[in-house]
C-alpha cells in the first residue's frame, strides 16, 4: 500500500474552494496546522503555484511520510514538529509575520487509525499508547495506572461524554489491583462486562471511553483552545481559516471563539457602531457544514466531520 492510497483527505475540494480567495497571489503563506501524510498539502501545492506552505504536526511519523510526499514542491515547503498550539513560535522561528490562509483538519489522522500498534482502536488489539507524538511521555496505559477513580470518571464525563462514566472508572480501578492495563483488549473487556445488555445495542461501550482517553493523552481540547486563538491573530486581514471538526466537543470550542471574534462588541444600545467595536471575523458559511452525500460514500472518514470557516476583516489594534 503506497502512502497515498492510506489517506483520503476530507473535504478537499470545499477547503480549497473556501481558502482560494487567499491564496490565489504569488506569495501567500498557507500553514496545515494538522498536515497528516500531506493529502491536503500536496493538492494545495499543486493548485496553487505561488503559496509558501507551512506543515505542522505532532507525530514524527506523519511528518517523514508527508516529507516524502512533499518533497517536489522543494524549498516552497516548511514542514514542522510541534503542536499546533506553538504556531506563533513555528512562524517566528520561519521569520514568517502573517499568514494567508490556516487549515486544520482535527482529531485522530488515517496513519493512527490505521497502525494498529498505535492503540487508538477499541477494534482492534493493541498496547495501550494513543500518543499521536510517541516522544511525549503520557500514555493511556499510564493513566489507566494511576488517575484516580475520580480523575478517571471526570475525563469519561468531560471528553467522552459517557453517561456509564462512574461505573466504568470503579471497575477499572478494582481490575488494574489484580493486574495492570497494558493491551487495548483488556480494557474494551471491563467496558462490555460492566455495560447492561441494552446499552450495548446502542453501539460499541468502549467507543466514548477511548476517545476520552485519546483526547486526555494528547491533550487535545486544551491544545484546540490556545490553537484557534493563535491561527486568528496571525491571520492577515483577508486572510481565511477553515476548521474540520469530528465530534461535538472540538466543535463546540471552534464555534464558541468564531461566534465570538465574529461579532460587535459595540455596547448595547450604541446609535452607531464604531469601527473598533466592529467584528474581527466574517463567518463564511452558516453553522457547521456537513459533508455532502457523495463525499461520505467517496469517504467514509467524511461522515462526522462539521466545517466552519472565517476570512478576516479587520486587525484589532
């Protein structure tokens, strides 16, 4: 299997269609916050001859394959290692002050799915890591070693929304005292004995629990806080951002700082609106946009995804 056949990227073709007005002068700067094995990179490369391109990602390994991948497009590419919550110390260190146009495909990348010894699967066998940066030192096999049960049912609440949360953080700090956690299996094995029967209908019980322990690993929703924040300031007026989500709690952070930075903070009942008290950002579609019908059947990866764009007006001084 080649490395373009193991990725597909989501929502390609409305991404660009999105981010276009940004990048079509000689020039502008487009950064993939989340560049993955660089199926997004390498179609914006092609489409747009004059763009400097800046690739951050977290996994090493995502890196060396984009690396490859990358590598005709020569010195128009940077490609970095760092969360993307470091972008201003990424474009400091490039001497690079304003960017055109921010991409960010979030969540967990078709590398780490599909590598079965990364951990992240509840499917399928595997040591318990989950680390999307496998030199950061935290491992879902640690924290199912030593949180709490409280800090175990507060991360089941907080990040997998599991409603079975105190039942299945007790079970497994009573299972971890015969014997500890270090295969995916053991775990989904807990899971499905403490689920009633009926629950199980609804689906797989193990599914909110490992992406709870995912997002707690790589800190993700705390990453995706100062991230967003970061990419706007940084963003040249008329310059675009698009953001694709896969489950609510990313996109309810992206949404909140939009719907935020996107509207009037002019006092109420103001007779005009001055112009410092005008919106920073002009949303670009309305609510999250879904992938069409054709794209999920092209794309399976596509089904949950939730885009939301913005371009920016103004700088705010």
């Amino acid at each position: 299997m080649s490395d373009n056949d193991i990725h597909t990227p989501v929502n390609l073709e409305r991404s660009i269609e999105l981010l276009s007005p940004a990048l079509e002068r000689d020039g502008a700067v487009l950064v993939d916050a989340t560049l993955g094995m660089g199926g997004h990179a390498e179609a914006f490369l092609t489409r747009f001859p004059g763009i400097t391109f800046v690739g951050i990602d977290r996994d090493t390994d995502a890196l060396a394959i984009a690396g490859k991948r990358l590598a005709p497009f020569g010195d128009r590419v940077h490609l970095v290692h760092a969360v993307y919550d470091e972008i201003p110390d990424a474009l400091d260190a490039l001497g690079i002050p304003e960017v055109s146009a921010y991409l960010f495909d979030l969540g967990v990348s078709s590398l780490q799915l599909d590598e079965v010894d990364r951990g992240f699967s509840y499917s399928k066998d595997a040591p318990l890591d989950m680390r999307m940066d496998a030199t950061s030192p935290l491992t879902a096999e640690r924290i199912l070693a030593e949180y709490s049960e409280f800090e175990l049912r507060r991360i089941f609440y907080d990040y997998g929304e599991e409603k079975l949360a105190p039942r299945y953080a007790s079970k497994i700090v009573q299972r971890r005292e015969i014997e500890p956690f270090v295969r995916s299996s053991q775990l989904v094995e807990v899971i499905i004995a403490a689920t009633p029967a009926a629950v199980q209908r609804a689906g797989h019980p193990a599914k909110r629990v490992f992406q709870a322990l995912r997002i707690e690993v790589n800190q993700e929703l705390a990453v995706l806080e100062r991230a967003i924040p970061a990419a706007i300031d940084t963003l040249e007026v008329g310059g675009r951002i698009v953001v694709l989500s896969y489950q609510s709690l990313e996109d309810r952070i992206v949404k909140r700082i939009l719907a935020a930075r996107s509207a009037s903070t002019a006092p109420a009942g103001l007779p005009v609106e001055l112009p410092e008290h005008r919106p920073e950002l002009k949303l670009l579609v309305r609510g999250a946009e879904l992938a069409s019908e054709a794209e999920k059947a092209a794309n399976p990866r596509a089904t949950p995804v939730r885009l939301r764009a913005a371009e920016r007006l103004r700088r705010i001084t």
